[in-house]
C-alpha cells in the first residue's frame, strides 16, 4: 500500500470514528456498539500487556468500555484522537490496578484457540513482547516507559497520542523512548556478552 493510500485509509477511519462518536453521544446504541468493536482487541492487547495476565486484562477491558459509555458524553473533540481518550481510562484502570495490588503476576500461557492461521502485526508484536526473554528486558524498565514503548511500538501510537494517554508532553514521550531503547540496547549488549 502506497503512503497516500494509507494516509486516504487513516484519514477515512478517522471521518467514520468521528461520525460513529457523535452518533453515540446521541444515544445511538449501533454506533456504541461500532465503537466497541472497532477498539476491543487493541484495548484487550493493551491491559493485557500492562497487567500481564488474561483475567485482568479482561476485567480491565470491561471497565474500560464501561467507562467509555458512561463518559462518552462528556468527551470533546481536541487535538487527540476518540482511540487516545479510550486508551487513558484503559491506562488509569491498569494504574489503580497496580496501586491496588501493588504486584504483578504474569499468566501461565495458554494455548490459543485454532483457527486462527494468520497472524496480524499487532498479534506478532505482542508475541515478541510477552516472550520471556524480552519481557524481562522490559519489565527491568520504569513503568512509563514500558508504557511508552507499548502505546509507540504494539500500538503504534504517534507521540501525541501517548502523550494524551500518559497524560504527558511529547518531549517527555520523545525522552522516555529513548531513556527505554537506550536502557533495553546496554541490557542487550550485557545479555550477548555473557557466555
């Protein structure tokens, strides 16, 4: 796909979203509906990340669009897109979540359901991240800046978008990608050295 293709793609779902939001802010149950199909797995994927094992990630996921349907009224067009909004209530669940328990409790894998032959880049990024190896690489970072990494890599958020979700500027975004990548090449390079 050409850039100007996926840039008229971007663009469209933007103008759907947008149309699905001001439906929904109306009361219409189709467009909430819409909305919640269109974020679901992004949002499932993401808690599921952030708290490290399914059945929070699923409590979360349900909160979160709960959340969503209670505050979709109150929500206001600005610089960041309707996703950035229902990521930050993802995000500020998953952080009461951890002040809550103050633990982390990775899950024991589960085989995945057949059936599902392909996988997207999302679904391959996540593998890469929750592999043990490299999730112990990140988990050694700060907690913002495994955020960061999550919402810019898996989810391929710009800088503005996390900096809405994190509820931060993006030279602080920009700071903690490095800080992260920096922290995660000299573990790497320590990893590789040792026989």
């Amino acid at each position: 796909m050409t850039e100007t293709a996926a840039s008229a793609r971007k663009e469209n779902e933007t103008k759907r979203v947008r149309a699905l939001v001001d439906r929904a802010q109306k009361g219409d149950r189709g467009a909430l509906e819409e909305l919640y199909l269109i974020h679901f797995d992004r949002i499932y994927s993401y808690l599921h990340v952030s708290v490290g094992n399914r059945h929070d990630a699923e409590d979360l996921t349900t909160q979160t669009f709960l959340k969503m349907l209670e505050s979709i009224g109150k929500f206001r067009w600005q610089s960041a897109p309707f996703s950035a909004w229902l990521f930050r209530i993802a995000h500020n669940l998953a952080m009461d979540h951890f002040r809550s328990r103050r633990r982390w409790q990775p899950e024991e894998e589960v085989p995945e359901p057949e059936g599902s032959a392909e996988s997207s880049a999302e679904e391959e990024a996540f593998k890469v991240l929750s592999s043990e190896s490299m999730f112990d690489l990140i988990e050694s970072l700060s907690d913002e800046q495994r955020q960061v990494l999550i919402l810019k890599f898996v989810f391929d958020f710009s800088n503005q978008e996390a900096a809405t979700v994190l509820d931060k500027t993006e030279g602080a975004i920009k700071s903690l990608q490095h800080r992260a990548l920096v922290s995660l090449q000299k573990q790497l390079e320590r990893r590789d050295a040792t026989p």
